[in-house]
C-alpha cells in the first residue's frame, strides 16, 4: 500500500458543489448558475450565507438534460 493509497482515504467524495462549481463545470457564467439554484433545479443546503449544491441531484438534473 503506497502512500497515494492513504492519501486517497483520508479525503472523502465530494457531495456538494459551490454555485461557482456548477458555473464551472456547465461552462456558463454564475449568474447563470444562480439562476438554476434560484429556480429550483438542484437540492441545495444553506449554510449562513453560502449555498451548496447536492452532487446528486446536479448530476441527475444534468442526465435529464441530455437527449
């Protein structure tokens, strides 16, 4: 077992995107993204002011999307 084997483990998966993220990885700007949170699209969890969105519900709104 080598070192990138434990350095693997201590890091867990992702489960939650930033709105920034999302922007990032649908290639549009974050206005755009907020707007998606702001309608509804994704599960999202407020934590004070910041918002983040569910990994699993972006990725089944995504494969919805393809056609």
């Amino acid at each position: 077992m080598g070192t990138n084997n434990m350095q693997h483990n201590s890091v867990p998966d992702k489960r939650v995107y930033r709105v920034e993220e999302i922007a990032n990885l649908l290639g549009i700007s974050t206005s755009s993204a907020y707007e998606l949170v702001k309608k509804g699209h994704f599960k999202t969890v407020r934590i004070g002011t910041a918002i983040r969105i569910s990994k699993k519900s972006f990725d089944e709104w995504l494969d919805s999307q393809i056609t």
